[in-house]
C-alpha cells in the first residue's frame, strides 16, 4: 500500500468512528510514524496526511466525503484457497536416466500474509504480501523421502523467494535427486510450483 493510500484507509477509518477532521493531526503523525517505520513514502504520506489536516472542521461531510474515495477489499481467504487447491497434487515425473519415478506436492501450510484490492480515486491496485510452505515427497525407486519448499514474498510485481528443505532422514540417492529436480529454480518441480502461482497472480490481478 503506497502512503497515500494508507493515509486515506486511516482516514476512512476515523470517519467511521464518528471523528471529525480536527482530530484528524493526532492521527497524521501516528500514520507517519507507521508508513515510515515500514520502509514506505514518507513524503506521499505527508502529503496526503496534509491534505486531509486542511480540511476545515466546519464542512459538514467533508471528512466522509474524502473517506469515500478509499474502498478496500480483503482478498486473502481467496488467495489461500486457490494456494491450496492449485498447488497441492503438482509433480514432476523424474527422467529414467535419474532413477524414474516422482516427485508430488501433498500439502500448502503455514500461510501468512495478506492480499487486499484497495480502489483510491477510481483506481484499483492489487496489494499481496505472502508466504506459505509446499509439502513435497518422493519415490526413486525403491527409496523415497519427504521435504519442504519455502516460498516468501510473494507479491503481485516481484519474484518470489524459495527455498528447499529436505527431511534428515532423506536416504543419499534420493537426496542428490531432490538437489537435481526440486532445489532449481530452472528445472523439475519448481518450475511446475511457480507457473501455478504466477497462474494464481493473474487471476486475482483481473479481479
């Protein structure tokens, strides 16, 4: 969320609490503290912030009016449950040449995060900050063993962040599989796992 727009949802917010504009300069600072402590800009905030201080207190509506322009809709049990029903049951046939056999995702856990379609002034922006572990297991032949891949920011612009895990009870051969086909970003099951989710990404960016 840009600093306008988190100043604008923070106005909103006091709107709908029944507060009028002049108490709206205790809240500036708070917002600023807030925006700037997490890396945001600063300087749109203050701007806005600004803006809204001007406001006279006098103007009948005028705070709920300005609170108008910012809607805000929570997408995130959505993005989960497309997480889980997309990613869970994707595998990668393993090359004969390698030993054969599979890798398959069981399981999407430990989702964190949020995902929020916020509409300031007529404009729609799709916000999504996440984080969630795949369950993987494999079978090389007669041997087989269980790991985790785990994805962090992930977001509607940027690359995500992977990384694997393997269980310590995976045996030697199946463990130089799953460094082979699973731990790349460029072949095997990652590959499969992120095309999902890119898939995932577009769909809720249309929304």
């Amino acid at each position: 969320m840009s600093g306008t727009d988190a100043v604008l949802s923070l106005l909103g917010r006091c709107a709908a609490a029944g507060l009028a504009a002049g108490h709206w300069l205790h809240f500036w600072l708070l917002g600023l503290a807030v925006v700037g402590g997490a890396g945001r800009d600063l300087r749109a905030a203050a701007q806005g912030a600004a803006r809204a201080a001007s406001l006279p207190a006098c103007a009948p509506g005028a705070l709920a009016a300005l609170a108008g322009t910012y809607e805000e809709k929570s997408m995130t049990k959505w993005v989960q449950d497309q997480l889980k029903s997309k990613l869970a049951g994707v595998a990668f046939e393993i090359p004969a040449g390698a030993g054969g056999g599979s890798i398959s995702c069981s399981s999407v856990d430990d989702i964190k995060g949020d995902a929020n379609i916020s509409v300031c002034r007529g404009k729609r922006r799709h916000l999504m900050d996440m984080s969630f572990d795949v369950e993987y297991e494999g079978k090389v032949g007669d041997s087989g063993g269980k790991g985790r891949l785990s994805f962090t920011e992930v977001n509607c612009d940027d690359e995500c962040e992977v990384e694997m895990k393997m269980n310590s009870d995976v045996p030697p051969a199946v463990r130089e599989v799953f460094n082979a086909f699973v731990k790349p970003a460029g072949q095997g099951l990652q590959p499969l796992l992120l095309k999902e989710i890119k898939a995932i990404i577009e769909e809720y960016k249309g929304k």
